[in-house]
C-alpha cells in the first residue's frame, strides 16, 4: 500500500447515475494510472436508489453517502472525505471525458489553486451537438458568465463549467455554504473575492449518457444563480443605481429650482421637482444599503475588506452620521418654518402653488434624508459589531 501521501482526489456527485457511473469511474481509474498519480476516484453519492453505489464500488471507487439533498451538499461532502491534496470534481453522467484530466493536473502542480474548464468556443471549449440545450448554450451561461465578470472580475469564460479542479485546503478556506446547484458560483465567487489564483483550460462537453431527465432545472437553477451573484455584489445591486438616482435627483433639483426649466416645447417645473426629490430619497437609501451591506458581508467574512472602503468606515461613525443627520434635518425644518413664514404674510390664506412647493419639496426631501441618516448609522454601527465567524 502506498504510505505517501495522495496527490490527488476525483470527484463526482452522484444520484442515480446506474447508466453511467461505471465508464466515469474507470476512465478515472485509468487516468490516475496513467499519469502515475497516488489518487482515488471517490463518489458522493446524495441517496440513489438504482444501484449507483455498487456499479462504482466494483469499477473501483469509494463511495460515502450524503444524506442531505443537493448538489452543493454532495460536493461539500466529498471535499471534506476526499484524501488528495488536490481535486478534480465533474459529474458522473459522461458528459466530461475524465480521462482527460491533464490540464487540470498540469495546472495545479504549478500552482494554479482553481482551475475552470471552459465549454465555451470563446474560451477554446467546445461542445458537440446535442450536449448542451440551446437556451443554456445560447444564453443561460453566457449571459451568467458575462455578469460574474462583470460582478465580481473573475478572469473566466465559463462560469458555471462543472468540471474544475482546485487546491482542497484553499477551497476549504472559503467557508462555502450553499447546498443546492448555486454552489458552483458560490466557489468561483468567492475564490475570486479572495483571491486565489484562477486559470482557465478548454475542454469538450459530450452528451451525457444519464438515461433520465436532468437534475438541473433551467429558470429555477438560473434564478439561483443570479440571485446569489446578486446578494454577493452589493456594488451592483445597490451602488451602482442608488449613485445614478441620487445625482440625477440633485440634477433636476438644481436646474428646476430656480423656476421652470424649458426643453423645446416641454416645461419641466414642480411635478418634476417632486420626482427628483423621489430620487434622491430612494438613491440614498441604495447607498445606504450598499454601505451597510459591505460592512455586513465583511464582518461575517464572505467578502474581504475593501482598502479603499475600510478607512472611509473608520471616519464615518455613529456620531458623524448623527450629526450629519441632524443637521440634514434642522435644515429642511428651517426651510418648512421659512414656508410658514410666507404663509403666515397672507394671514395663512391661499399662496400661489408653485412658489410653496418650490420651498415645501426641498424641505421634506432634506428631512427624509436626514431621517434616513440617523437610522441608517445606528444600524451601521450595530453591524459593525458583529465578527467574522
């Protein structure tokens, strides 16, 4: 038996895969053998009832069961058991050729600590016909692709490729979390957030030898995914159209104020004034969000400390925002008693409507700002507490 200790780990999630699982495991096997690799080909098997288990027990692997449901569970599992310093995971349906593990082994050897295949042509990958439906092809992962490079940077074509292989202590640092199919951008996610050295290999999709419906459920999954980039990317969920809205209310109020600004034959006045007061209000509130959603995914460790953020964090406390706050707000009260005073000229009669909301709208949008202050910097200081797990 060799006392040495393992190179490397294959894994595959398995559920009812009695169709395939079999040439999955022995291409594994004889790729191991090949490349003269100490390694294992293990499954993690999240509950099949059509004899899974013993097909690649006898083909050669080692099986642990998973009892909690989901693909990010049987994967989590199988890191945790999985002998070998490194890891190559993929399904257990044929669709990835496992005997082509070169790159991947290549690359890891020289330190790459996440490697992505890639499916896609524009990333080298190619996928034959009938391997991949047309709506997941054409726009279901490139589009996912295209948005966590853009979301978070990640230096990868194909973002939800699944087969990848990785350094297991470096994954394990992550603290992943998420059980179901969004596991696969909750690893590449966070790998590039903190990090880690990622490459990418070309490699071919076949069509999958299943035998059965997939487990992957087109909108359900793809709503997961993007959900979870989403929550992942307060910059882009909240910054981003909160700073868009904000300015372009403080735009509309300094050009509207004055008096009624006229665009051709269109005047915009003080409905117009209304609705950038509306903006302001909803875009400073986006920032907020972005603000206390930062210090809150930093402080339970699933985002790293920006440093450029973390010294703006350490100026703005509580009082700052307090008084910043109450100040916001003894001003748009200053503004309503000035708008008193004009109505008390005219013995609190009727005034000319569109000189009374022209003081009214930025009073009350400058209490609401100021309101949003004080609450939100008792909130940000009551994150602020918390410690990363």
């Amino acid at each position: 038996m060799n006392s040495d200790p393992m190179e490397l780990t294959l894994l595959m999630p398995c559920l009812n895969e009695a169709n395939s699982i079999e040439v999955c495991v022995r291409k594994g096997v004889a790729a191991l053998e090949r490349l003269n690799i100490h390694g294992e080909v293990l499954i993690a098997d999240n509950g099949s009832s059509d004899g899974s288990q013993k097909i690649a027990i006898a083909a050669g692997a080692r099986v642990i069961d998973v009892p909690i449901r989901g693909y990010g569970s049987a994967l989590m599992a199988g890191i945790e058991h999985a002998r070998g310093r490194y890891i190559i995971m993929a399904d257990a349906d044929d669709s990835y050729d496992w005997s082509v593990i070169d790159p991947f082994v290549e690359k890891l050897r020289q330190g790459t600590e996440l490697v992505m295949g890639c499916r896609l042509p524009k990333g080298g990958g190619t996928i034959l016909p009938g391997a991949m439906p047309p709506l997941h092809r054409w726009l279901g992962n490139p589009v996912l692709s295209w948005i966590g490079r853009l979301f978070f940077g990640c230096p990868v074509q194909d973002f939800h490729c699944g087969m990848r292989g990785f350094s297991k202590e470096r994954i394990q640092s992550l603290g992943l979390t998420t059980p179901g199919m969004e596991f696969a951008s909750e690893m590449v996610i966070k790998a590039t957030l903190a990090r880690l050295r990622i490459e990418q290999t070309p490699i071919t999709l076949h069509p999958d030898q299943r035998g059965r419906p997939p487990h992957l459920k087109t909108w359900r999954d793809g709503w997961r995914h993007l959900r979870f980039m989403m929550i992942l990317s307060p910059n882009w969920v909240f910054l981003v159209p909160g700073l868009f809205l904000f300015l372009l209310g403080l735009v509309g109020f300094f050009l509207i104020l004055p008096g009624t600004l006229w665009i051709g034959d269109i005047g915009l006045d003080v409905n117009t004034l209304l609705v950038s007061g509306l903006m302001c209000i909803i875009g400073f509130q986006c920032i907020s969000f972005w603000a206390l959603g930062r210090v809150f995914v930093s402080r339970k460790g699933i985002h790293p400390d920006d440093p450029l953020l973390t010294p703006l964090f350490r100026f703005i406390r509580l009082e700052t925002g307090l008084m910043a706050g109450f100040a916001t707000v003894v001003a748009g009260l200053a503004l309503l008693l000035f708008g008193v005073h004009n109505w008390a000229d005219v013995s609190f009669g009727n005034l000319e409507p569109t000189a009374a909301l022209r003081i009214v709208i930025p009073a009350v949008t400058m209490i609401a700002l100021g309101v949003q202050t004080i609450f939100s910097s008792f909130l940000m200081s009551m994150l602020g507490m918390l410690r990363s797990e």
